[in-house]
C-alpha cells in the first residue's frame, strides 16, 4: 500500500516531505519487524527443531501476506458495480 501511495503521488506532483518521512518510518519499522519475526522462526525452527502450530501459523502468515496484498491491489472490488450502473 505504502508503494503505491507514493507512485500516485509522484503522477500527480504531489510529494509531501512529511508523507515522504512516515512512509520511510513505517517501511523500516515493518522490515525490522519482519527481520525479528524471520530470526524467531530460525532459531525454532532450524536450530532448536522445536517448531509448534504458532510457528506454522506465522509461517503462513508471513508467506500469504504479499501474496493478498498483491492480489488486492490488482484486483477492482467495484468493477462490477460500475460496470452494471453504467449499463
């Protein structure tokens, strides 16, 4: 989402140096996030061999996200909706 907020704003010549600072603080915060996560399930898994259900669970969370958030963002919820008002 934070990718796409700041190609629109560039089309549009609207770049905000304060939108600029918090899509910067947010992207760091999620990656060193997902950098802990990675690193719990390494050490669980690979090291320890001691993996449960939660750490499945992360797994495919981690694993899923993009893939939905890909996927939503390409997809147009209400392109039926137009579509039919139009007709």
């Amino acid at each position: 989402m934070i990718v796409i907020t700041i190609a629109m704003d560039i089309d549009n010549h609207n770049i905000s140096p304060a939108g600029i600072q918090v899509n910067t603080i947010v992207l760091t915060f999620t990656l060193v996030a997902g950098m802990v996560v990675f690193l719990r399930l390494f050490t669980r898994l690979v090291l320890r061999k001691t993996g449960g259900l939660e750490d499945a669970c992360i797994v495919f969370a981690m694993v899923s996200e993009p893939i939905l958030s890909f996927l939503s963002c390409c997809s147009d919820p209400f392109r039926d909706i137009v579509s039919r008002s139009y007709r």
